[in-house]
C-alpha cells in the first residue's frame, strides 16, 4: 500500500534530488506469481548457491548504526 507520505517524498526526490527513492510491494503480486519465486529462492538456498552472510550482529539498540552500516556495504556491492 502506498501512503500519500512515501508517494510525497518519491515525487520531491525524482523532481528535485540526486538520490531516486525507490519503492516495492512484495504482496501486491497474486500467489500464483510469488509461487515460483519463492520456489527459486528455496532451489537457491538448498543448491548453496544463495548464501546469507551475516557480518555483524547489533542490539536493538543500536539499530540506527546497524542500519548505516547495511547502506554502506550495500552501496559498496553495487559499485563493484
């Protein structure tokens, strides 16, 4: 569902900024469409060749770094 909120800032950021927000709805699909998705994701994860690496655990209450430090290895994935 898309709060008038979110839509607000995806229109300020296309219009006016450098940074593009993004935004996706995993339910919107039927089931039948996330069938087989899921499917592959399961395929992936039993063929080892989806493999979840956790790097750093944080507490709770730390989530506000835990959460910096996730967009930072994840912008570092994406420009290699």
């Amino acid at each position: 569902m898309l709060i008038l909120g979110l839509l607000g800032a995806m229109l300020r950021t296309t219009i006016a900024g450098t940074r593009k927000a993004r935004f996706s709805v995993t339910g919107v699909l039927k089931s039948d469409a996330l069938r087989p998705m899921l499917g592959t994701l399961v395929e992936m994860v039993e063929d080892r060749t989806l493999i979840p690496v956790i790097d750093r655990v944080y507490a709770l209450a730390d989530l506000i770094e835990a959460h910096r430090h996730m967009e930072r290895v994840t912008s570092a994935v994406k420009s290699s």
